[in-house]
C-alpha cells in the first residue's frame, strides 16, 4: 500500500468533509471525525493528523485508506 505524499491535494478534499466515507475500522472513524473538527480550526495541523494516522496505521486502516484515495493507493 501506497501512501500518498502529505502534499498530495486530495488530503484537502479529505479533511473538508466533502466526501463521507464508510471506514470499516472504528479507530479511522473517530480519526474522521476528529479530523473534521480540526480542519475548521487549523487545516494544516488536521492535514497532518490524518497523514500520521494513515502512516501509523497503514496496514490495519488499508481498506480505508483505499476507500479515501482509490486503487491509486496501491503501490
């Protein structure tokens, strides 16, 4: 799994909310929603919690990884 670079702008559309996604793991779920918060407040910092996360997590949030960016994901 591939991990796109912190700079790549579909983290924008990610952390805005303007897509909902179905996680199939609770810990990306809270992640979300903590993320959507953030964003209002500080767009940059909520960016790079929702890189560290995935980063983290990279093999137990791999479908939800995929949910957010697609099969453009996968190395």
């Amino acid at each position: 799994m591939k991990l796109p670079p912190i700079t790549d702008p579909r983290w924008d559309d990610f952390i805005k909310g303007r897509s909902e996604f179905q996680f199939s793991c609770l810990a990306s779920r809270i992640m979300y929603g903590q993320v959507k918060i953030l964003a209002r407040r500080d767009p940059e910092q909520a960016k790079h919690m929702a890189w560290d996360y995935f980063h983290r997590n990279e093999k137990l949030a791999a479908q939800d990884l995929q949910a957010v960016f697609g099969s453009e994901a996968h190395g």
